[in-house]
C-alpha cells in the first residue's frame, strides 16, 4: 500500500482538507438520491463528507487505505454523534459483495493504468438507479498554474474524455469542466480546475 504519504499528511490534529464537505458533493446528493439510502465514498480520507452526509440522515461507508484517515474518520463521526462505516483497503484489491445507491468520490486521484479498474469496480458497486458523484482536479490545475493543491503530476489529472470512455454516454446526468475557489483546509484553498460528473446507472 502507498499510504505512507496519506498517513503522514493526516497525522497531526487538524484535519487537511477542513471537515466542512466538498460542496460540490454536498449540493449534488441530496437532490439526485433521496432518503433512505445507502452511500460510499471511496477514498474518504479524514471523512468529512462521509460524516457531514452520516449527518444527513444516510447510511454511509467510508473506504481508505490511510490507517490514519480511518481513525479520524472514525473520531469525527463519534463527535458529531453519527455512525459511518469504515473500510481500511486499497479500493484497487478491495472485493466489495454488495451495491450502494451512491457513490462519492472527492480528489481521489489514481495513475492512469489503475484508472480503467477503478471507473469499472464504481459501475459494478452501484445498486440499479443508484448514482456516483464525483469531483477530481483536471491537467488545467497544473498547466494553468493553480496553487490550491492537488497532485503535482499531470498524468494524475481526470479529463472529461476519459470520463466519457469509461461511463455510458446514456447514464451521464452532468459532465463538466469548471474553475471554482476551493476553501477546504490548509491543502485545497484558491482557485481550482476542476471535472465533475454525476452518472446513472441503469435501472
Ligand atoms: C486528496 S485526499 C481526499 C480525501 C477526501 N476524499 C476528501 O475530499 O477530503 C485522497 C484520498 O484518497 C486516498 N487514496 C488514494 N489512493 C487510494 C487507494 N488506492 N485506495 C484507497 N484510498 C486511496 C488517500 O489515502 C486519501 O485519503
């Protein structure tokens, strides 16, 4: 497991990325999947969008490969009072044996050649109906010149090209490419080149 970085970076007492929600995710999900329903994140990190949607009244899972993430995952539920499952695997050789009726994925950034794996196991783990919502950084992070974090490395950047070649134009509800201002903790702040896409899965 690479998870050394992520160990490190969510080693101290202050959360890296705040532990408000990624805002895209906070005001795309309610809208799109209704309550009761079953949510994962997939490279939850410290958990604040796990928690902040555990607080909204979903049942959520929270999978890192960061032992560190977990354990503060698992403190800011206790905090605030809410459950949230927690899942320590590298979501690469994770064998998931269930569907959730949403999956989330904010900054979660993998090399090109474990891409294609990841997009396919996010369409396999989706209940029919069920959506994923997902926000990563785009190349234009970096040859533009933001500072407001990311991977440093071009190839690590999601385009919506390869979005559309891995999810189904038919299930694809938003697919865009935006600059926004990140305000998420010490490592996302200032402006930002940003893809997101919302996809259906078939009923
Ligand atoms: C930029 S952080 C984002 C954390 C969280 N999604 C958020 O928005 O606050 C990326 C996260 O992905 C996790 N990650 C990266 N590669 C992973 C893998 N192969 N399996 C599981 N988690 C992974 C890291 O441990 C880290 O927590």
């Amino acid at each position: 497991m690479k998870s050394d970085f992520w160990d490190q970076r969510f080693g101290s007492d202050a959360y890296a990325y705040g532990v408000a929600p990624n805002t895209f995710l906070a005001e795309t999900l309610p809208a799109l999947v209704p309550l009761p329903a079953d949510v994962i994140e997939l490279g939850a990190g410290e958990g604040r969008n796990a928690v902040f949607f555990a607080e909204q009244g979903y049942r959520v899972t929270a999978l890192d490969y960061s032992r560190a993430g977990i354990e503060k995952t698992q403190r800011l539920a206790a905090s605030r009072g809410v459950a949230v499952e927690t899942i320590h695997a590298d979501v690469l050789r994770w064998r998931p044996e269930r569907r959730w009726d949403a999956v989330l994925l904010s900054f979660l950034h993998l090399p090109p050649p474990a891409r294609p794996a990841l997009y396919r196991k996010i369409r396999e783990i989706l209940a029919p109906g069920g959506a994923l919502v997902a926000e990563w950084f785009r190349p234009e992070q970096i040859t533009e010149g933001h500072k407001s974090g990311g991977p440093p490395r071009l190839e690590m950047m999601v385009t919506e090209e390869e979005l559309r070649a891995h999810f189904p134009e038919a299930g694809i509800r938003r697919l865009e490419s935006v600059t926004r201002t990140l305000d998420e903790g010490a490592h996302h702040a200032g402006s930002a080149a940003v893809v997101r896409l919302v996809w259906q899965a078939p009923e």
